[in-house]
C-alpha cells in the first residue's frame, strides 16, 4: 500500500497562536515545525508498523512547516513554493492508495475551532461549493477523491474531527486538542499525541483494509463562491480570472466543470 499525507500546522498540539506559531516571522515557529514533525513521524511510524512502504508527505503549510532534517527515514517530502504546475506534481500523487491529514483545523468561521480558517487565515471570511461552506479538508478530499483516493485518516483539533466526520463518515480521525476558541485551546502532551496517532493510523488501515472507505466525490457541475475580508483581494481574483463575477463587494462567484480546478482557486 502506498499512503500520500497533506500536512498543516493549525492542528497541531500545542500550536494556539497564529503569529507566534504559524506565520513564519512568529518567535515559536520553528518550535512549531518540530512538533509537527513529531506528529507526522507518529503516523509514519504506524503505516510502517502495518506494511505500508511508500509514504508522501506533502508540506501543505503555505509557508512550509516540516522540519526535513527530523524527517522519519521513511518518509519522502514534497514541498517549496510555489508547487509544481497540476499536470507534474499529479502524475506522482495519483499512484497512491489511500491518503491521510496530519495537523488539520476547521474551516473558517468555526465558532469553536482553534485557528479556524480556509487558505487565507488574514483574507477569506468563507469558501462556498454548490451552495455548501467547505474548508480545506473538503479542498483535499474532493481533489484527491478525483482519482478515486479516499482519505482514511485525519489528525487535529476536536472540530477538526468532527468537520472531517461529517463530510467523509466512517473516516478514523485522532483528536490531538480540545479547542476553546479561535485562539485558545487544550493541548494533549505531545508524546501522548503521538502514541494516539500512531495507533489510530493502524486502525484506519486495517478498517480500510476490512471494508475500503469510498473516495469523496460530488457530483458537477460545480459553483465556487469565496468571499473576502476586503474589496482589493476581491478585486485581485477578479483580475487573475477573467470568467469569475463579482457579486457583491467582497464576493467573487466562478462555474467549472472539473472538481481539481475549482478547489484550488
């Protein structure tokens, strides 16, 4: 089995802060990199334990987040920004099995998620599809769920969970934080959270092995509509795609037909 684990930094135990924590200026973020790292490795560590040997771990934090040198051995790393064109860096990731999150938040407006956004935590107030709010977990499992990948696993904050939950049921999620607010947060110690990851990777294999977890996938054609905290982001999206409408002062609506398109605006 090969097994492909888009990263972020907002779901980590221990991470509460966004300028201290996640923006790369912050003063704890190289300490918030190694205890990503510390999750990403738990997981790795289960996968090997149940025979998985090839694993992918893609650096989905926008400024980038995992400490390579702390790498599980095992383990391979695609990051640098920006990513490679869609048609190269697909041609890698649709080899693999099944794929995973590690260190995933709730989507923006998530009255009790910590570091809740979608993409831009300083300029999207929400990300629409078809009339339904998404955030990035949706983003990951709709784009992967293109090439008949499901997502298994998932690791974050309790709302975190339960977004992932309730979008892809019968999904393993490992709850590393018990978010208070926005901004504030219970954090598990961090070698427990890597022992309840390590073990909840397991158990997402082996029940997808038992009885395989379907890909996410919605039908189209497909309506995004984002909407922004102020008019020059607005303004911006309009520039960069000519086919969008502008409906409002701060929302901007696109249609298109193929799902890996329309996730990643």
């Amino acid at each position: 089995m090969k097994a492909y684990i888009c990263t972020d930094l907002e779901g980590v135990a221990g991470v509460v802060s966004f300028e201290d924590q996640t923006y790369p200026d912050g003063k704890y973020y190289e300490n918030a990199k190694k205890l990503l790292t510390g999750e990403i490795n738990a997981a790795v560590e289960g996968l090997v334990e149940v025979g998985v040997n090839d694993i992918l771990i893609l650096d989905g934090h926008g400024s980038g987040a995992v400490s390579y040198e702390e790498l599980h051995p095992e383990a391979k790393l695609y990051h640098g920004r920006p990513l490679a064109p869609r048609e190269v860096f697909d041609e890698f990731i649709r080899e693999y099995d099944v794929c995973m999150m590690v260190g995933q938040h709730a989507m923006a407006g998530t009255v009790r998620g910590n570091l809740n956004h979608t993409q831009n935590s300083r300029g999207i107030e929400y990300y629409k599809l078809n009339g339904k709010l998404i955030g990035e977990i949706a983003q990951f499992a709709l784009y992967q769920g293109a090439f008949g990948q499901p997502v298994i696993f998932l690791s974050g904050d309790d709302a975190g969970c339960r977004e992932a939950e309730e979008l892809i049921p019968g999904i393993t999620t490992a709850c590393v934080k018990y978010s208070l607010s926005r901004l504030s947060a219970i954090s598990i110690a961090h070698e427990k959270v890597r022992e309840i990851i390590r073990n909840k990777v397991k158990e997402a294999v082996r029940k997808h092995e038992s009885d395989p977890l379907s890909p996410l996938v919605w039908e189209g054609p497909f309506v995004l509509e984002k909407r922004y905290f102020h008019t020059h982001l607005a303004d911006g999206f309009i520039s960069a795609h000519p086919d969008a409408e502008r409906v409002g002062e701060l929302t901007v609506r696109v249609r298109l037909d193929d799902i890996r398109d329309i996730v990643c605006l």
